[in-house]
C-alpha cells in the first residue's frame, strides 16, 4: 500500500534504503546494556516497586508513634500542666512571672501567643528596690528599664532586665 | 525423538509477568526488542554511542512504566520507537550544536562505523545523506522505510495523523533523492578535475 505510486527513482531509492537496511540487521546494542538494564530491574523490584503499600503504611505507622512518644517525653521533661490548666490559671497568676519564658513555653502562656507583646519600661530603681529588687543604676539616672510580656487581657506573662537581659525574681 | 519448541510468550504476557518481578520475562523483552530499538535509534542519530545511551534510556523508561504501558494503545515495539525517538531528538540537539553545519553529514558518517566499513561506497553516500536530511523527514523515512513500519504504526510513534506521515514520506524522499543527485553531480565534478 505504501510503496504505491512511486516514481522509477523512488524505486530506486527504496531499493538501496532495503540494502541498507540487510547491512544493519547484524546490528544490536552491546551485551553491556543488557547487563546494565537487568542491574536496574532488580534493583527497582527489589526497593519498593512491589512493596510500597505496606512499606509506606508501617513507616507512617511508626513515624507517629515517635512523633508522639518524643511528644509526651517533651512535655513530661518540663513538669509542665496541660494548656487548659494554664488558661484556668490565668486569673490568679502574679503579676510578676518567676521567669522569663522560653520560646517553646510561650504557647502555654496564653491561649493567643500571637497576642502576647513585650513591652519596654523603665522604673524607679528606688522603687523596685523598696519591693526588695536591687539593681545597679549602670547610667546613674535612678531608672532601670525592664522588658515586659503583656497578654490581650493586659496581664503580665513575664519581666527581666533589658540591659543585661538577665532573669529577676 | 524431537522435542516440540513452545510457541514464544508474547508481548502482552512477558509484560504482565515483568510486572509481576520476573526478570527473565524482562530479558526476554528486552532481547526480542533492543536491535530494533538500536537500529532506529543509530539511524536516526549516526552515531553508536548515542545509539547504546537511547536504548538504555528507553528500557529504563519501560521498567518505570510498566504498570502504566497499555498494550492496547500501542504494540510494545512502536511504544520503543515512540521513547527512542523522542531520546534521538533531544540527544541531536545537544550534538548538532556541538558540530558546525557544513561538516554534520560528514561527522555523522565517520561516527558511524557500520558506515564506515561498507563496502558499497553508496551505502554510505546514502547514509551520510539521510544523517543530513531534517529530523522530521529523516524519522519517518527510517521508520517506514528502513523499519518497515506502515503509516499507522508510524503516525502513532510520531503522534501525528497518517495523512502527515504520508506527506512527510514523500516529501523527504524526495529531499533525499535531490541531495543524491546533488552529491552524485559532485563527485563527477570532482573526477574531472582530478
């Protein structure tokens, strides 16, 4: 059907093109491909191709169950009460937090951490002296400023020293 | 007493138990397979080295796919020659521009040993010609000709309609037959003034 209609110089063309294509069929790619290829096949067969399914459910498996367990031991590590505790205890706290929050306590401090804001103010240093906080007045200008964590409902999360950044109690 | 030979699994089998891991059903695909895939990939590129790289390229790409090829779609030689010529028209690019114009026909024949060796000195000037003939027109000439692939199996290998794959072939014959002659003329201007 192809080779219909086809001029006396196609022929000719189409002759030499069959010739061509005698000379070539001794033609094959290397032994060295095939060892390569079967190499591969294994390789794929034996990783995962046949076993995804069940691999992949048992590593998430797994994977939870350490996310989890480092979890616990984190929050049981810091003695710490569940949120819920904290927020219940929120109207009662002091106005003075024994310490400056780390990072990874901030959630805990309230229920909005995005809300909470540090504040800068500076004391009398006669003042928090006569409150039994004695600081050192490094300018001699009788202020001390203080860094202060604020929540939304206005109360404080924590306070320290913004020159030295040290914790005060 | 003559043993019977059993008649060779095909095609749709050997890739059903391939799938299934079984590495002989692959061998045996890829031994029935790969000197075509060879040929088509060495005639369309001229060279052995980009040849070897392409049928590796496209056997990986079939143990990548092998959940995914339909042998209903295509026969498992022309989904090959679909992957090979992809490979051959990505690979000559980056050759092509490596290679000034003037000399590619005859970089492509120097390249080519099976070329190089033949004794028909028109063997090569046709082989050199074909390397420098466009690559639309030099694939499916390779297929249809030199493959013998007819126009379905090759318009679905280039993913074009079969009337294209008509025009092109006869279009590019054409364009080979002129630059046959052209070369023809040359070498007869050549020995004249010799």
């Amino acid at each position: 059907m192809k080779r219909e209609d086809v001029t006396p110089e196609e022929r000719e063309l189409l002759h030499a093109i069959g010739a061509l294509a005698r000379e070539d069929e001794r033609l094959a790619a290397p032994p060295r491909v095939e060892e390569r290829l079967m190499r591969a096949f294994d390789e794929t067969h034996a990783s995962g191709v046949q076993q995804p399914r069940w691999l992949v459910r048992h590593v998430l498996k797994v994977a939870a169950v350490f996310v989890l367990a480092v979890a616990s031991g984190y929050w049981w590590s810091r003695g710490a009460e569940p949120p819920s505790a904290q927020t219940q205890d929120q109207t009662e706290s002091p106005a003075v937090v024994a310490s400056w929050p780390s990072s990874e306590t901030w959630a805990w401090l309230d229920p909005d951490p995005e809300s909470l804001q540090i504040v800068r103010v500076r004391i009398p240093s006669a003042a928090l002296a006569a409150q039994g906080y004695a600081f050192e007045d490094a300018d001699g200008d009788g202020l001390v400023e203080l860094e202060v964590i604020v929540g939304a409902d206005g109360m404080t999360r924590g306070v320290r020293l913004a020159q030295a950044a040290s914790v005060i109690y | 007493m003559p043993v019977e030979d059993a008649p060779e699994p095909s095609d749709p089998e050997l890739i059903e138990r391939a799938r299934g891991g079984e590495r002989e059903a692959f061998g045996f695909l890829y031994r029935r397979h790969q000197a075509h895939v060879y040929r088509f990939a060495r005639a369309m590129t001229g060279s052995a080295a980009l040849a070897e790289d392409i049928v590796q390229d496209a056997f990986l790409a079939l143990i990548r796919d092998l959940e995914r090829y339909d042998a209903g779609r295509a026969p498992l030689r022309t989904y090959l020659f679909g992957i090979a010529r992809n490979l051959a028209r990505y690979k000559a690019k980056g050759m092509w521009r490596l290679i000034p114009l003037d000399h590619a026909e005859e970089a492509a024949g120097r390249d080519d040993p099976a070329a190089t060796l033949s004794s028909l000195e028109e063997a090569q000037h046709l082989r050199r010609c074909l390397s420098g003939l466009p690559a639309r027109y030099r694939e499916v000439i390779i297929l249809c000709d030199l493959h013998e692939l007819d126009y379905a199996e090759t318009a679905v290998v280039l993913k074009v309609p079969i009337g294209t794959v008509r025009s092109r072939l006869h279009r590019g014959r054409q364009l080979l037959i002129e630059r046959l002659r052209r070369r023809e003329s040359l070498n007869i201007v050549k020995g004249c003034v010799i």
